[in-house]
C-alpha cells in the first residue's frame, strides 16, 4: 500500500458516502446527514493527505505509517484539517466554505447525540428540508473546490463529480415548496424594480439583488439562504450598462458580454473626481492600495461612499495603512512593516541581508 493507493481509497470512499446520503433523504434523513457529513470530511482529509499522509493524522498523535494504513489513528478534526490547509498545504477554505462546512458538522453530531424523530408529516418535511438547504450549500462550495481550486488532485474523477452535481441538484426538488410560497412576494417585488438571479445553489431564481451601486452587498437567496458578497458597478466599459458581479472582480457583463478583471472594476468603482483633487493636493491618501488577503497588486480603492473596496476579492476597508517601507497602501497590519515589509516588498530586514 502506498500514498496514492491510500488517497485513491479515501476518495473512493468519499464518493461513497455521498451518493448514499443523496439516497437516505427521503426515507432516512438522519442518516443522510451523517453519511453526507463524513463524505465532506474525507474530502477535506484527502486533498491533505495529497500533500502529505501524516498530515490526516491528529496533532495529539505521533505519525506511523504502519498504524496508519491499518487505519489505527486518530484523525484531524475539520478545524485542524483547515488550519493545516491554510498553513502547510496553503490552499486553505474560504470563510463561507468553512462554514457551510461546520453547518452540515454540528448536524451530524446533532443526529448522533439527539436525534428524535419527526411526530408529524410536517415536521418531518421541514425538517428534511432543513437538511437539503445545508447540503446543497455544502455541495456548492465542494464542487468548486474539487472542480477549481483543487483540480489538479482530483480531475481523475471528473465523470464522477459530474454525476453527483447533477443527482444533488436535483434535491431542490425538495425545496419547490419553499419557492411556492415566496412566489406571489417575489412577483410582487418584481414589480418593484428589484432584481432576481438564479441562485448557483439550489438553482431558483430566488437570490435577491440590491439596487445599491458600487458598494458590496450580499445577494441572499430566499429559497435556500446562500449569501454571496456582490457588486453592482453603474456602467460596464463596453457597454455602459449595469453590471452585478458576484464573490469576486472577475466576471461577464450580462448585457453585451465583456469579460471584466479587477482591473476594470477598480477603473469603475473608483472615485475619480474626489481622487484627481486630492492627488493635486498632494493627498495620497487616495492612491490604490495592495490587498494582503488576496495579494492584489492595487486593486484596492476608495470609493464614492468613503470606503476602500478590493476590486479582486470584494474585502471592505474603512482604511488603509501604509508600509512602513515601500510606502504603499496596503489592508494588512503595517505595524511592523518598516523591518518586516508588506506582502509586496520585503521590508528593511531584507534590505540589510547581504550586509
Ligand atoms: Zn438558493
Ligand atoms: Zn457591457
Ligand atoms: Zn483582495
Ligand atoms: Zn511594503
């Protein structure tokens, strides 16, 4: 047995268990949540174990190799596997991944330790509705993950990924019931003016758009309560229409199709007048500045409600800092900048190195 048999195995197992909880959702809910949960977490332990095999096993615990395969170990917890995933493998899950993750955790150990069962055909709908809601959310951060940023580990399973998509889309079938009844509220609200997309979740056109410009807001979907962070920026640079990007500066004008980058959601989002004043009067504080969570080059601008957006990560700053030793504006602590530098320049320290 080695490292790839047992990554393989892992994965294998995974699959597993997920298309069995997508199979007990109608007639075994509780033990859909426990087997959707447990797919979740061999997942997670399987991109760490791609990184190195040791990593699965618990910090409380020496690694061994032979006890390992036996399987004679104890493993991470999903907040070690994320802590691991962000320091050692540096792929680490985003906030909402996490999350929706821990949702679909405190679940299980519900069943496990206080499962009663449902007294009434509507309490048990709700209830396994309730389920799907998290699982599909759950499912929608996966998918990205095993699809995009962890590709490269698991494209030998692509056919299968793509079958699970497709069965557990198909769970909103469960939640139709819920878009019934906001139905006449969300015509009604049309009406109004406001702007409904289809949700990338559960798939209805549920998720609510705020007429807001250039200020992120969070489009929340009624039916399943998937939030995600979006923009909408006053005119494309093609078309000069409306824009809604969401989660990220990358994205398609709906109206004629351009493809956008940070880039120009910075050129868009940006408070030109008040920017070219201040510059005049050698106010630099309203120069781009560097994004440390996404490690953006001048992405980062003030805008026209006095608050710094970054244009590729959509975070929101009520300041920036500057470094110490380059100068430049960054959202990062700058406190000890001036020898540790920024994530764009390497400080004093560094400067001295070869001395
Ligand atoms: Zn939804
Ligand atoms: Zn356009
Ligand atoms: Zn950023
Ligand atoms: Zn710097």
């Amino acid at each position: 047995m080695n490292n790839e048999e047992m990554f393989s195995r892992l994965v294998e197992n995974a699959f597993d268990f997920l298309f069995k909880a997508i199979s007990e959702i109608e007639g075994q809910p509780k033990y859909s949540v426990i087997h959707f949960y447990a797919a979740v977490e061999l997942f997670v332990k399987a991109r760490l174990m791609k990184e190195h095999w040791s990593l699965v096993i618990s910090q409380r615990q020496e690694a061994d190799w032979d006890k390992f395969i036996v399987g004679d170990f104890q493993s991470v917890t999903l907040t070690e596997a994320a802590n691991k995933l962000r320091k050692i493998v540096r792929s680490g899950l985003a906030k909402a991944e996490l999350d929706a993750f821990k949702e679909v955790a405190n679940d299980r150990n519900k069943m496990v330790h206080f499962f009663h069962e449902a007294h009434s055909e509507e309490e048990s709908g709700k209830f396994k509705r309730d389920i799907v809601k998290k699982q599909l959310k759950a499912w929608f951060f996966l998918h990205q993950l095993l699809i995009a940023k962890w590709k490269k580990e698991f494209s030998s399973w692509d056919d299968k990924i793509a079958e699970l998509d497709e069965k557990l889309r198909r769970l909103h079938e469960f939640l139709q019931v819920i878009f019934d009844n906001l139905k006449p509220q969300i015509e009604e609200n049309k009406k109004k003016g406001i702007q409904y997309d289809e949700c990338p979740s559960c798939g209805f056109e549920a998720q609510e758009l705020c007429e807001d410009e250039n200020t992120i807001y969070e489009a929340k979907c009624l039916v399943c309560g998937l939030a995600e962070k979006s923009l909408n920026i006053q005119q494309c640079p093609e078309c000069g229409e409306t824009v809604t990007l969401k989660e990220e500066g990358f994205g398609q004008c709906q109206s004629c199709g351009k493809h956008l980058e940070p880039e120009d959601v910075a050129g868009a989002l940006i408070d030109s007048g008040a920017a070219h004043i201040a510059a005049m009067e050698g106010d630099d504080s309203w120069g781009e500045g560097n994004c440390s969570d996404c490690d953006g080059y001048h992405t980062v601008v003030r805008t026209e409600n006095d608050e710094w957006i970054c244009a590729s990560c959509f975070g929101v700053f009520e300041s920036l800092e500057a470094c110490g030793w380059c100068n430049e504006l960054n959202t990062g602590d700058m406190e000890d900048s001036y020898v540790a530098g920024c994530n764009h320049c390497d400080g004093m320290a560094d400067w001295h190195k070869d001395d």
